[in-house]
C-alpha cells in the first residue's frame, strides 16, 4: 500500500526503530524488495536514484512503483534519492511519490535552506515527505560523486538550525559513512551522530550503509536514524547471481533463468536488512 514518507517516519520515530530504503532500476529488484517486505510484514522505502531515472525513465519507475505498492499490504513509500533539480522533484510530485529528497549539499548552508523550503513548501499541501542533506557524503552514487577530500561531516548546531529553518521533515547526516563499496572497514562518528540527535529533533537518516558492519548499524539507531539506505549490496548480490549462473550456464537464453536466481537472492539480503534495522513485523 503507497503511504506518505511521513506516516513510515512518524511510525519509526515512535517505534525507535530504523526503515531500509533500497534504490531500484528494474522490475527484479522492484519485485525483491516489496516481496521482502510483505514477507517480513515490513514497512519500506523505494527509492529512484538518478541513474535509476536515466535508465529506465521517471514514468517508467514511478509507474511500476505504485503497482508494486498496490499490490502488498504493507506500507510503501516511494522517495527521489538525491535530487538535486527542483523541476524534476516536481516532476516526482506528478508521477505519485510519496516522499522527495532534496539534495543541496553542493550548495551554500544559505541556499540550501532555500531551495530545501521551496520543495518542503511544494510537498507539505500533498503530505508528502521531505528529506534534506546537510555536510557531504562522500563516494560515488550513479552520477553524484563525492571525493574523499570533498567530503565533509554535518555540524551538530548547524544541523539543528537547518532542520529548524528549513521545515524538512528527516535529515540525512554526514558521520563518515560512504557510498558505494568501502576501501577498509568505515568508522562511524557515533558522538557527532548523538550530539546531532540531541540537537535537532527530526528523524535522521544513514545513507551509504552498504558495507557498514551489523554492530555499527545496531548502534547507530537508538540516536534518532529512521531511514537506512542501501544500494550496493543489492548490486552486488544481483551481479554475483547473474555471474554465476551464466558462468555455469553458458548456453542459457532464458532472460527468467538468468534473473530469477538473482531476484531470489536480493530478496533474502533484503530480509535480512530489515530484520537488522528493526523494521521487520512491524507493519
Ligand atoms: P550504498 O550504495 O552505499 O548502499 O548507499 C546507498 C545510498 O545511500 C543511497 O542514497
């Protein structure tokens, strides 16, 4: 069932708990992830990044979304991932999402407050759900890429100004999390994280959490994080499916043959996410 971003947040919030957000590019991965959800009887987040629109365009992932969400009975929100566009944001309004996020984080402290409170103006009349970025999470997300040296942690008192000022309804924090696959193991700035969830009283959210170890993610909730997302383990665990499969099938031609192991796959690493965010039975 599609919800607003607000009813999951609000929900988690209460609840204390963390809702996974998985990015999506193609029915298989669509499938995966809202089967999961009915399975462990999860609330969940569908996200369509920006290589995810290029690739199979705004209509395309909208549309397959909301039927998707139609057909389970768990609440499903449909979020833009890092936008950073204020037209196409609206573009995402039309289509049917149900949470947006602005990304302003290139921006000035000042402009991004601005254009934040355009989209959070544009959403609230449609209860639909605005998350915001403040400091730079670093590594490399379909088109937006974050260097190492550009990368810059989020300021605890600046955090609880910018969610003040510019009504966003989550946060998402920069506390040395990355995207994409990390060099070594990420060290999480967990007192930056409390120090923020004492200043600022919205939801936070963990970007680039592929990779970071289970204890960190345990850790990391109980300061406030609603929103987890994950993107590159369910990559990875769909190319290593397909891989292997055609590895040991070489003369296979049957599209349903070749991604069907691999949906099956993502659907158990997306389980378990949920039942390591928290998320699983509650809906
Ligand atoms: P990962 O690809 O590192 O899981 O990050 C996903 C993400 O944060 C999407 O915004």
């Amino acid at each position: 069932m599609l919800v607003s971003g607000n009813e999951i947040f609000a929900a988690a919030k209460e609840g204390k708990y963390a809702v996974g957000a998985f990015n999506v590019n193609n029915m298989e991965i669509l499938q995966a992830i809202v089967e999961a959800a009915e399975e462990e009887k999860s609330p969940v987040i569908i996200q369509a990044s920006q290589g995810g629109i290029k690739y199979a365009g705004l209509e395309y992932i909208s549309a397959m979304a909301r039927l998707a969400a139609s057909q389970v009975s768990v609440p499903v929100a449909l979020n833009i991932d890092h936008g950073t566009d204020f037209d196409q944001i609206a573009r995402c309004v039309r289509h049917g999402f149900t949470a947006l996020m602005f990304d302003g984080s290139k921006l000035s402290f000042e402009e991004n407050i601005a254009v934040t409170r355009r989209v959070v103006e544009m959403a609230r009349p449609n209860d639909i759900s605005v998350e915001a970025e403040l400091g730079k999470i670093g590594g490399v997300e379909d088109d937006v890429v974050v260097h190492d040296r550009e990368a810059t942690f989020t300021d605890p008192d600046e955090a609880a100004e910018f969610a003040e000022r510019s009504g966003c309804d989550v946060l998402a924090v920069a506390i040395g999390t990355a995207h994409g696959v990390y060099k070594g193991e990420p060290k999480l700035d967990f007192a930056r994280l409390e120090e923020i969830s004492k200043k600022c009283s919205v939801p936070l959210v963990l970007h680039g959490a592929s990779g970071v170890p289970d204890d960190a993610i345990h850790r990391a909730i109980p300061f406030g994080i609603c929103k987890v997302n994950i993107d590159t383990e369910v990559r990875q665990v769909f190319a290593e499916a397909v891989k292997r499969l055609v590895n040991e099938h070489p003369d296979e031609i049957d599209p349903r043959k070749i991604l069907g192991p691999a949906k099956d796959n993502m659907r158990n690493t997306v389980r378990e996410k949920m039942r390591l965010f928290g998320c699983a039975g509650r809906a």
